[in-house]
C-alpha cells in the first residue's frame, strides 16, 4: 500500500465539500485552526505546570509562622533584618493596645 494517490485525494476533497458546502468551509477551517492552537496553548500550560510542580516539590515549604530566609547578600540580609525587627515591634505595640483594651473592658484602669 503506497498511500493516496491524486485520485484518492480529490474524492476524498468532493466528499468534504458534499458534506459542507463550499460556503461553510473557511469557517470550518477558521475554527479548527482555533482549536489547534487553544489545545497547543493548553498542552505548553501542562507543560510549564510539570515544571513548577518539580521546582516546588525540590524546595523545602515552611512551616507555619516560620521565617525563612535564603542565602542572600548583606544588604539584603540587614533589610530582613530590619523587616523582623519591625514586625516584632509591630507585634508588642499591638498586645500592649490588647492589654489596654482589656483592662478598660475589665475596669481595671490605672490612674
């Protein structure tokens, strides 16, 4: 068997435009292309998924509340530093407002 011949060709042309018309063939065409390139779209995002999903499943996931910091230069480290000084202060503030709501709610305010 040698494959399709000019004639098996041109059969298999005259059956197509039977089945849809002449008019209605650059709109069939028109949407499969559509859809070649929406599954070839579909088939790269699987692809760049498996790629995430393998980085991701090489790094380490922090625990919760756990700070962790990646090797980084020094002035990268001192601005992390200075963000976790921040944020310690920004959560004494905070209990300390906590505690004087409470004594107000409780009547236990100094004077």
């Amino acid at each position: 068997m040698g494959g399709l011949g000019p004639l098996e060709i041109g059969l298999i042309i005259l059956a197509i435009l039977l089945l849809f018309g002449y008019k209605k063939l650059p709109d069939a065409s028109r949407s499969l292309g559509r859809s070649l390139r929406i599954f070839k779209g579909e088939m790269k995002g699987m692809k760049d998924d498996d790629v995430r999903t393998k980085d991701a499943a090489q790094t380490t996931t922090p625990v919760r509340g756990e700070i962790v910091t990646p090797p980084t230069s020094s002035a990268a480290s001192d601005h992390t530093a200075r963000l976790q000084d921040e944020a310690h202060q920004a959560e004494l503030r905070a209990a300390e407002a906590r505690a004087r709501v409470e004594r107000a709610r409780t009547g236990d305010v100094p004077r």
